[in-house]
C-alpha cells in the first residue's frame, strides 16, 4: 500500500473516485438519449475556460465549469432551434472553442503547452488541494441532479413526448441534462483529461448494457465499473508510470470487450432457463380432458 503513502496520490485516488462515481451516473441519460458524443463536444468548448483562466490569473477549473455550462446551454438551445444547420453551428462552437483555449493560454503569463497537455489528455499528479475542493462541491451538485432526479430524467430520456404529456417540464430537464453534463466534463478533466472525457462517461455504461436488462442494475453496474477502472487507472499509472487518462479509458474498453463476450453466453443461458420454464409449465397442464359420465363403461 506504498501508493496510498504520497499526498498527490491520496487526492489523485479521491479525485478519481469522484470522476469515477459522477460520470456515468451523467452518461447513463447521454447515452439514452443517443448523445454519447455530447461530453466530446463540451470537453472542446471547455478548453475556452481552462485559458481564460491561466488568463486572467483565476482557477482554471471553476473557469472552465462556467464556459462549459454557457457552452452546453447554447448547444441546447441550437438542438431545440437549429434544425437546417444545426450540425454546423455545433462544429463552429466545438473548433471555435478548442482554438480559443490554445490561444488564450498561449496569451497567458503563466500558461504553457505542458498546462495544456495536462488539461487535455489529465495529469493526476497535479491535483492540488484547491482542485479537490472544486471537485468536490461539483460531483455534489453532480449526484444531486443524476440521484435525486433520476425518475424523471429516465422518462424525458426514454421518450421526450410521452414526458410531455404526463406534464413533465422537458426542456428545462434536457437542459439540466446538459448544465450536468458540463459540470461533469470540467470535473473530470484533471483526471482523464477534455480528449478523453467523453470515453469515461459512455463506456462503462455500454459495458454495463451488455448484461444488464434494467435501467437500475444499469446505473449501479456502470458506477461501479467507472470506480474500478478509475482506481485500476490511477494505480497502474504509479507503479508503470504510464498517462493516468489513457491507462483509465483503455482499461474501460477492456471490460467493455470482455462483458460484450461474457453477454452471449448468458443470453443463451437465460433463454435455456426460460424454455425450461415454459416445459415445465406446460407439463403441469392436463393433457386431456376426462370423458363424460355418461360417456363411462
């Protein structure tokens, strides 16, 4: 347990957890309602934040949340308006925001291509006390929403109309969605970085899918294989020296590959269980019906 010695790993492992805990719980409603590469284009946008904040000398984490929200709002609102051009518009914010970042923190005193790599790609090592603080209050607030809402977030994810009528207020929903969604991106990327965010919040969820058959077991088995794989990440990255955000995504396309072959075998397993079961049903059923008294020898 000499890794757990360090005081940079002892917040790297916390900060991990978190991410591991809160990204999921986030992708799970992404990825029903198929924008799983949602996170991609928020992590592009953020990267405006993380410069204005080398910038103007403030935390760059709390500066990327605020770009990332404002950028998630306006991606809502092109969603709900945007329908010719839509997609196009969505490209310009994306492009425009990752550029905007390199210059911004290029313009800066104190920012530097090694800040840069660190935000993009995660650097654990980093971690200081300030970004765990941050962290935090962030997957607080992150939990607060995916647990305390998770009814009617499931519902406006499964069939927006159907909400609708029951009188659910779906846009604001949709748009709490992805105000989430951007709070999960700036709190992730000091672990597997703005390039790699997307992967953490889809994959585990993907791979929960594959032997999973309910939207409950689904939500706990993706937080639990985010968890595992942030952890694995982290530890490997200490004792192999190998990039924490890549290590973590890898190993979650690992399992993801490995439940995907497991899904097969127990899909015929539950199908032999069921048609046993009809058997036996079946073969409780009287064959034939007893013949009439009036009918007997």
């Amino acid at each position: 347990m000499e890794f757990l010695e360090p005081p940079f790993m002892q917040r790297a492992l916390l900060a991990a957890v978190l991410v591991g805990v809160i990204a999921p719980s986030v992708g799970i409603y992404l990825v029903q309602r198929r924008q799983a590469l949602m996170g991609d284009g928020i992590g592009h946008i953020a990267m405006t934040g993380v410069g204005l904040g080398f910038l103007l000398s403030t935390s760059p984490v709390w500066m990327a949340t605020a770009v990332a929200v404002a950028g998630a709002v306006v991606m809502e609102l092109i969603r709900w308006y945007g329908r010719t051009r839509g997609d196009i518009a969505l490209a310009m914010l994306f492009y425009g925001g990752m550029a905007g970042g390199v210059l911004l923190i290029n313009l800066s005193d104190t920012g530097s291509n090694a800040n840069l790599t660190s935000y993009l790609f995660g650097s654990l090592s980093t971690v200081s006390s300030e970004d765990i603080t941050s962290i935090c209050v962030l997957a607080a607030f992150v939990l607060l929403v995916t647990l305390g809402l998770r009814r009617q977030l499931f519902a406006v994810s499964q069939d927006e109309e159907f909400a609708r009528v029951t009188g659910l207020p779906v846009r604001a929903l949709n748009l709490l969605v992805a105000v989430t969604a951007a709070v999960t991106v700036t709190v992730a990327m000091r672990v597997v970085g703005l390039l790699l965010v997307s992967a953490l919040m889809v994959v585990p969820v993907a791979a929960a899918q594959q032997i999973s058959r309910s939207f409950r077991v689904t939500f706990v088995l993706s937080v639990v294989i985010g968890t595992a794989v942030t952890l694995a990440g982290t530890v490997t990255s200490y004792y192999q020296d190998v990039p924490p955000g890549a290590t973590i995504v890898l190993l979650a396309i690992a399992v993801f590959v490995a439940l995907t072959l497991l899904a097969a075998p127990l899909a015929r397993s539950r199908a032999r269980r069921s048609e046993a079961a009809f058997e036996e049903c079946t073969l409780e059923v009287p064959a034939t019906r007893p013949a009439p008294d009036e009918l007997r020898v």
